[in-house]
C-alpha cells in the first residue's frame, strides 16, 4: 500500500501542498503554490503556476520580486503556446504567494478563464502614513500578496485586459492582492500619478474581481462593456478613482465592497447600464460622489451605507430609468482632515445630497441624516436639499426618513418633473414641487 504521506513529502512528484494525488485549484488556493508548470508532471498541474518559481528563459536576472509584470507576461505566452487550439483552452491559475512585488512591465491579459491569485489585499493606508508621524509604527508598507504599480506614462495599467474578435473574452478572475500605486507626488494628497490598477477595454463576461486591496491609484478599476461581471468583497480607497464601469454593461453586481475615492474622482460610476446590482456596500469620503448613475436603467441600489462630504453623494443623470433605491444610509457630513479642508465638487447644496433625473425610479425606504455646520451651507443661508428630482417622469419618493441638524428640505421637485409622487418623506413644509404635476402626501 502507498504511504500518502510519502507521496507529499516526495519532491520529486512536484504536487501541491496538501492536495493528495491530484492538484486542485482549491488547494492551490487554500495552501500556497505550486512549481513551475513546465516541472509539473500531470496536466492539470501543467497549469497552475508560482510567480516565485516562474524563470524567463535567458533573463535569469528578471524575479518576480524584480518585475512580476514581466514574468506575468511570460506565463500568459506559456499558456497560449501549449493551449494552442479552440476546443483545449481550459486557462490557468498564477499565483502570487505573500511577499512584496515591483511591477514595471504592463501585463496584458488577452486569454480566457484566467485566475490571477494572491493570499490577501494587503490593504494599508498610505493616506495616514503620508500626513502624520509613522515613527514607532509597526507596519509601514502594504502587506499580503503585495504588488508595487511602478508603470510608465505610456503604459499606465498594471493589468490591461484586451482582445479584439470573438468570442469576447470571458471567466477571468482577479483575487486576494494588493495593488499599490506607492506614491501622490507631491505630499500625498494629490490623487493623481496616472496609473491604473485593472482596466478591461474590451466586452468581456463572467468576470471575477474579488478580495482584492486597492490603493493609490489614480484610477483603481475600470470595466469597459460588462456582462455579468462581480466585483465583491474588496477594499479600494485612497485611489482617485475606485470603480468605473464605462461604455455599457448589464448584469452586474458590485456587492460588499469598502470604497472611497479622491475629492476629484468617482466612488461608483456606472455608465448606461441595465440591471446593474449595487447591494451591501460600505462608501466612504472623499469622492465628488458615492454611487453616480448616468443613462442607467432598471438598476437596483439597496443596503448601502453612504457617508460624504459633498452634496450629490448618490446622482442618478443622464435620463435614467425604472431604477430602484431603498433600504440605503446616506450621512452627509463635513470634512474634517486638515489636507483637505477647503475642497469642493463644485456643487451646492442644492443640487441635493440625492440628485435623480429621469423617468419612473423609485426612491423609498432610506434614512438621510445631514449634519453640516451652518457657516459651511452653499449657498449660504440656503435650506439645503435632502432629495432633489431634477426632471422626468413619474417618479416616486415613498416613505423616507431626513434627520438634519438644520432646517432642511426633504424632497424638491423642478418644474420640468410631470407625473412624480412624494409620499410620506416629510411634512408639507419639507416638500416643495415647482411642478402643478405632482401628487404629495406629506407625513402625519
């Protein structure tokens, strides 16, 4: 009888870890790396690769450590040779094991059913390092599975995701590391160096993006034509930007993320998408806004927390419709960190701490708590506007709850909405319509 035991230990058979006579993703996943692919000496190992272990045939000097996006590149070229025809392409899995990685070489991402792996985000806040005294720390650097985005101007993205012809590229799956941008020249506080964590340019489906850490970059994701992508369960902060999904897309979900872009940039942006799921995400400063909607219909934000410092912290334009907005948190706030003090996203409060243009979306259920000193209102001694319909059709606002620390109004209606209900979201003296075509029920 075989002693499993001696199979494990035997470096000859090259196995992973832990996973017995057959090497399984999981147990790639859950117990480390694995050898090189060209070592292995089954195929299903043949496809799961170690960063660490990868060498590039005559650049004996290029590590991961050195340049991972190099090495990156050079296992994608591996897969694509020995998956060379239509009806064998299963993909592979590249693992990153936990430790620190410098990026300088782009990594272009033009297979399907691709995971790229790490064990853990890493995530540090570089924000907080770069404006007090980190002497006496114990942590100064991002950890986990740790990747330093040191890409050129001409080269930005760390990962560039693109394939023309068909079928679109699809199953690819980012998870559990750290992409860092390092640096906001000059102090930190600029959010800006040009560089992008992920950028898929091209219609893609079933994509991944999970456990991942995002930090210091100017934009940290952007998704070009999705179809039924996932973005879960990550930690992006202190980027310019955090998630842009651009072009189009449908089907997707961005679930249980904690997000909160630059006083310029985009917590959540999604461009003319049907039936997008935003559902159980923590959004925090500094962003101009928290989730903004343009020509986006049949879309559903529920169980959000919002927390801002700016007005239009929510922002449905661009003629949206049949979206639906319940159950969410909206705390609107000021700035209190001394480096941004002073800034601004160029609106009033006026514009609305929720801002809805468009036709037949329902806004019910959420709870607005504004807390703004009165020295700090714009303009100044403006009621400010708690939900603002900025025109449309047939839209509803049912059964809100507003606690302010001032005199506020609930819900205001241009004069270019027709058709619209307010329901039980204020009293009489909280709700104002410039509209003769508006049905309001002020609460008892």
């Amino acid at each position: 009888m075989t002693d499993k035991n001696s199979v494990l230990v035997d470096p000859s058979r090259r196995r992973l870890l832990g996973a017995g006579a057959v090497a399984t993703l999981s147990g790639a996943l859950a117990f480390g790396a694995t050898a090189p692919a060209q070592a292995a000496d089954k195929p299903e190992e043949a496809n799961i690769y170690d960063v660490t272990s990868w060498k590039i045939k005559g650049r004996p000097e290029v590590t991961a450590q050195v340049d991972i996006g190099a090495v990156i590149n050079d296992i994608i070229a591996d897969i694509k040779k020995r998956q060379a025809t239509a009806d064998t392409r299963p993909g592979a899995v590249i693992t990153i094991p936990p430790g620190d990685y410098d990026l300088r070489t782009q990594v272009v991402v033009d297979i399907s059913y691709l995971t790229i792996a790490g064990f853990g985000h890493g995530f540090f806040s570089r924000s907080i390092k770069d404006n007090v005294d980190t002497s006496g720390w114990f942590d100064s650097q991002p950890g986990g599975s740790h990747i330093r985005v040191l890409t050129p101007s001409t080269a930005p993205q760390a990962f560039l995701v693109r394939r023309a012809g068909s079928p679109r590229l699809s199953g690819v799956v980012f998870r559990d590391f750290c992409l860092d941008g390092v640096e906001f020249p000059p102090d930190g506080n600029s959010y800006r160096n040009g560089r992008t964590g992920i950028e898929v340019a091209s219609d893609n489906d079933s994509f991944h993006i999970t456990g991942m850490g995002f930090v210091y970059l100017e934009h940290a994701l952007i998704v070009r034509g999705a179809d039924a992508l996932r973005i879960h369960d990550n930690m992006i902060a202190e980027c310019g930007n955090c998630v842009e999904l651009t072009g189009a897309g449908q089907a997707t979900i961005v679930s249980d993320n904690l997000m909160g872009a630059g006083p310029e940039g985009a917590t959540l942006l999604a461009e003319n998408h049907e039936g997008l799921l935003i559902t159980g995400n923590n959004l925090f400063p500094r962003g101009r806004s928290l989730v903004e909607l343009t020509g986006c219909n049949r879309c559903s934000v529920t169980a959000n927390r919002f927390q801002g410092f700016s007005p239009g912290m929510m922002r449905l334009i661009n003629n949206c419709k049949e979206n639906l907005i319940t159950g969410n948190h909206f705390r609107r706030g000021m700035e209190g960190f001394p480096p941004f003090l002073g800034t601004s996203n160029g609106l009033d409060d006026l514009y609305g701490v929720v801002h809805i243009a468009g036709d037949n979306n329902l806004f019910s259920n959420n709870l607005i708590a504004y807390d703004v000193s009165p020295d700090r209102i714009v303009p100044p001694n403006a009621q400010p506007t708690m939900v603002l319909i900025a025109g449309g059709d047939s839209n509803l606002v049912a059964t809100n709850h507003v606690v302010s620390n001032v005199e506020a109004q609930h819900v205001v209606l241009d004069a270019s909405t027709v058709r619209s209900k307010v329901l039980d979201s204020g009293p009489a003296s909280k709700v104002t319509s410039y509209s003769a075509d508006t049905a309001v029920r002020p609460t008892p």
